[in-house]
C-alpha cells in the first residue's frame, strides 16, 4: 500500500506555506493580539485540534 503524502493527511488537504506562519507570528507580536496571553495556537490546517 502506498503511503499518503503529508498533504493528504491534513484536513484542509494542503501544507500551509511560510506566509501564512509569518501572519500568525506577526499577529502575536502586534498590539492587536494585547488580549492575549497564555495561548498555544496550532498553525496545522485542523490537523490537530
């Protein structure tokens, strides 16, 4: 049997590219996340929830 590749294996069925990190990194380090704190937040496509 074959294996599936990575993107397969995700819901959105598709790898996230390094901008979509980098807008979520910058997100965290902008005044307009200052509610925040104490948050893990999973960039995996719903991978794991």
């Amino acid at each position: 049997m074959p294996r599936r590749g990575r993107q397969q294996d995700v819901p959105m069925q598709r790898l996230g590219t390094p901008h979509e990190v980098a807008e979520a990194i910058y997100f965290l380090c902008s005044n307009r996340s200052s509610y925040i704190n104490g948050s893990e937040i999973h960039i995996n496509g719903g991978q794991h929830v």
